[in-house]
C-alpha cells in the first residue's frame, strides 16, 4: 500500500509521535513544530528530512504553515491532570520545589484550541489529538466540569468533522507491531470529515491475549465495566477491562500479553551496593524498598499434604486461572491450621547467576535444573530484581517483569534494585532449572530470602537510555541534552506504538486499504 500522505506534527516534543507515523507506509511527517530549542533539536537530529519549527504555537498563525492531509496535535496535558481529587499538577511542587503559576496553567490548558485553529485553516483530513485522561474534565470557567472540553468538541463539529475517543494503554498499543514496555494510559480524540469512512478503531484495540478457559491465544475485546466507553475516556482496569471474545467461556476477562521492565534495563550496570553509598537513601525511599523485598523476595508456604483441593487441581473451577484460590501463602503470613501429619512446606524463588559473564552464559530460574558446571567459580545467586517507584502513583514496587510505571516529564522516579553475590541480575538462574555444571571449585551458592540485609541490596536509578527505551523510542534514537531534559524529553513524548497504530488505523480508513501489520 502506497499511502503518500503528508502530516504535521504540533508539539512535536522529541518525536514519539513522528516516529510512530513514518513507521506507517506511505506517511510522512511534513512539518514538526514546539517551542522549546531541545524538543527540536531532538527531533531535527532524529528526523532531518521534516521542516521544523520553533515558535510560540498559540501565538502562531496557521496560514504560515504548509497545509499537510493529517494532523497530530499533543497540546500541554500537565495540567489538565487530577489526581482523586487534588489541586491541579500546576499546584503541586516539582521535584525542585518549584510551582507553576495558575496564568501560566490557565495558558497550559489554551493549547487545546489551537487544534481548532489550525484545523480552520487547513481542515486536514484527519486530526489525532493526544492528552491526558482527565482532558474531558476540562472545566468552564463558571466552574461546569468538562465545560470546555464539550466547547471544544462542538467547534470541531461545527467545522464538519466526527470524532471518537479511544482509550489505550501503551503496553496494548500491539496492532501494527510491539508495544511499549510501559503502562502508560492516554486519551486520544480522533477526528474526521463528516460523509468520509470512519477508522475501525474497534479492530485496532484487539491485543492478543491466552484465554486459561479456552485454551487458546485469542484477540481480546475491550469492555467497559459501566456501559458503552466510546463518550468518554478511562484507565485500564479501572474503568475497563479485556475479555475474551468466545461465548463459550462466557467472555472471560484475560489480560492481554505484554512486554516487562526488564527489556530495557541494562543489566551491566548492577548499580551500588545501598550500604556503600555516601549519600544516604531517603527514608520514603528505603520503605518502597522494604516494601518491594517483601513482596518479591519472601518465601512462601504451601499445602503439601491434606487438603489439596485449589486451582491447582484440574477439577478445581478456577483451575489456570493466576488469579483463583491456591493453597499457597506468603511466610508472612500465620500458618494455616496445622495437622497431625507434616502438610506444610516452604519455597522461595532465587537465582543462580553465572558471575563471569562469558558469552553464552545467561540467568535462568532456580526453579529448575542448574546448568552444567564448570572447573571455575562463575556462578552466583541474585533475587529477582524488582523496580521502586519514587513518587507519586499509587504503586511502590513493581516485578522487572511487568511493564515499567508510567514515565513522566518531572523527572526520574524510577529504581532498579536487586541483590547479587558477585554477578548481575541478568546471570541468576531460578532453582527450577537445571543446575549449571559443578566443578572442583564449588562455586554454586544459594540465597533463600529468609533474611536480607537491606544494606547488601543494590540500587539505582534508571539512567535516560533507559527510560527512553521504555517509552518504545528505537535504541539508537538520539536524546539531546543534559540527564533532566533527557528525562523530560522522554516523559513528555507519546509513545510511538500507540501514535504507529492510530496512524496506521486512520490512514487505512481514508484509502481503504488495510495497512500491513
């Protein structure tokens, strides 16, 4: 398929939004525009066949600006952002204590209707319009909630167009190739000309998903937990969930694969050990990690004998169901009623970490056989890593396995930690596998996590490659700049998958043709 269609990109930032439309055949980026030097300069240095420019958008009059066939807008989103009914983002301290001024919130929040603006003058084709969840509480001055979001709705309506809002967490964004390894959750309204196909959006957010009950990998349909979502937006399982499409599991909910933390981290750098740095931790810091220890490092007990009867067991209703009852606690927790015949057991979930490093020699779980050993001591034993999350959110900890939290622009809130004996994280093998060959030397230990110092755990922050990569941003993307407004850079961006698939979905509606996955 041969598209040649033409995009503007407004609020560029450093080019998530670029990246994922040249990624879409046939689609190319005409003009990128931001008023901030390193946002284009950032994006010049990775996209140097699109125009640029650096302006005061509100303050720029369209009719200077090439006419393009779609638009992609990411107006200022910070402080349309409410958290449980805080103050407005703008309020609230930065991690340099500094504030944003309301006027300087209020003109945040006018960025929005440059979209029409422009639109006006151009009336594009198609416009993706990116924000925050909390965009459509957008409120009227004499304070109706959502006021100005349905004003700014209406004004494009009034200028011909349809649209639809599409709920999308980035880590689902797997329509047209891999996700982000981030839950990240945004709204974006898609409008289009009035009389002209609407994109099947629908199609677009079918992410793969197993399905326990049915036993197979199915294309998993979002559902709403209150009725139909298409009017307004919402976070994933908090407003809606996935299901299964088959009638004959009776649409199971399911959860739609992903791709972990732990695809982006660099585990060459094991970071420093907590005990060894001059710079004492923050006290807030220290419980995350406790927290995390507990949660991801804590053996457990199990039913070994007696009753037996939990989703393990075929017969059991919720059998291959992660989420049913199991007959298995974690060690902090009392012992349940103990028998006259020995019934308890205890297990934990280390890793044996081949400490040299050779080529060849990776972390495999301890929950298996180790692997061959040799004549030298190159293995030792690692915890799963697991990230702590700094501030703010309503998590602490997270498993390297799962998406990372979401990356924001106020700065680096994310840690690695983990505890090694003599080898990263990546070289640890869980006790499930086969043992690593045994030598003369003996060099095969075992950590069992009945007892940790937190002083021999490692930690640090992850570095801006990193964050970078978490936001889907291809490894040799370039981030100008010094470390903050790399981060800066990387948190205000949209990640290209979701932009990719949008695109992707848009542009096949206006050329009837399927674009290839």
């Amino acid at each position: 398929m041969s598209a040649n269609l033409t995009m503007t990109d407004l609020f560029c930032g450093a080019g998530g939004s670029s990246t994922g439309a040249v990624a879409v055949p046939g689609v190319e980026v005409r003009l990128a525009a931001n008023h901030w030097a390193r946002a284009i300069e950032t994006h010049n240095t990775n996209h140097p066949d699109t125009d640029h420019l650096q302006a005061d958008i509100s303050n720029t009059d369209p009719r200077y600006v090439p006419s393009t066939d779609l638009l992609w807008a990411s107006p200022e989103c910070t402080n349309h952002s409410r958290a449980k009914g805080r103050k407005l983002a703008g309020a609230q301290p930065d991690l340099f204590g500094d504030t944003l001024p309301e006027e300087a919130a209020e003109r945040s929040r006018a960025t929005m209707w440059d979209v029409v603006r422009f639109a006006e003058t151009h009336h594009y084709r198609a416009v993706l319009v990116e924000n925050v969840v909390e965009v459509v509480d957008w409120s009227s001055p004499w304070g109706v909630r959502g006021g100005l979001f349905q004003s700014w709705l209406a004004a494009m309506h009034a200028m011909g167009y349809r649209h639809r809002i599409v709920s999308m967490n980035s880590m689902h964004a797997q329509a047209h190739g891999a996700p982000a390894p981030q839950s990240r959750d945004r709204v974006y309204i898609a409008f289009w000309r009035e009389g002209e196909r609407a994109p099947d959006f629908e199609r677009m957010q079918r992410p793969r998903a197993y399905c326990a009950t049915c036993d197979t990998v199915v294309d998993a349909m979002q559902w709403w937990k209150k009725g139909d979502g298409q009017a307004r937006p919402g976070r994933y399982r908090s407003q809606y969930l996935y299901r299964c499409p088959n009638v004959a599991c009776r649409n199971a909910v399911v959860e739609p694969a992903w791709l972990p933390a732990s695809s982006i981290i660099d585990w060459t750098n094991p970071g420093t050990r907590i005990g060894d740095r001059v710079k004492p931790l923050a006290e807030k810091t220290m419980r995350r990690i406790q927290v995390g220890i507990e949660r991801y490092w804590s053996p457990v007990h199990v039913e070994h004998g007696g009753n037996q009867y939990d989703a393990a067991d075929p017969k059991h209703p919720g059998f291959g169901d992660p989420g049913s009852y199991y007959r298995a606690w974690p060690a902090s927790e009392p012992l349940r009623t103990m028998h006259t015949r020995e019934s308890k057991a205890t297990a934990w979930h280390p890793l044996a970490v081949p400490v040299e490093g050779r080529e060849g020699k990776v972390a495999g779980s301890t929950a298996a056989a180790m692997r061959a050993q040799t004549t030298r001591n190159e293995t030792g034993l690692a915890f799963p890593p697991f990230l702590a999350e700094l501030r703010g959110g309503g998590s602490t900890a997270r498993r390297a396995s799962d998406p990372l939290a979401t990356v924001t622009a106020s700065g680096n809130h994310h840690a690695l930690i983990h505890r090694h004996n003599g080898g990263g994280a990546e070289m640890t093998t869980p006790a499930g596998e086969p043992i690593r060959t045994v030598t003369t030397t003996g060099h095969q230990s075992v950590l069992t996590g009945q007892t940790v110092d937190i002083k021999d755990v490692r930690f640090r922050m992850l570095e801006p490659d990193e964050i970078k990569q978490a936001m889907a941003f291809p490894a040799t993307y370039t981030m100008t700049g010094n470390r903050r407004e790399q981060v800066k850079l990387s948190g205000n961006a949209v990640t290209p998958p979701a932009a990719r698939d949008l695109i992707a979905t848009v542009v096949g509606a206006i050329t009837g043709e399927a674009v290839p996955a």
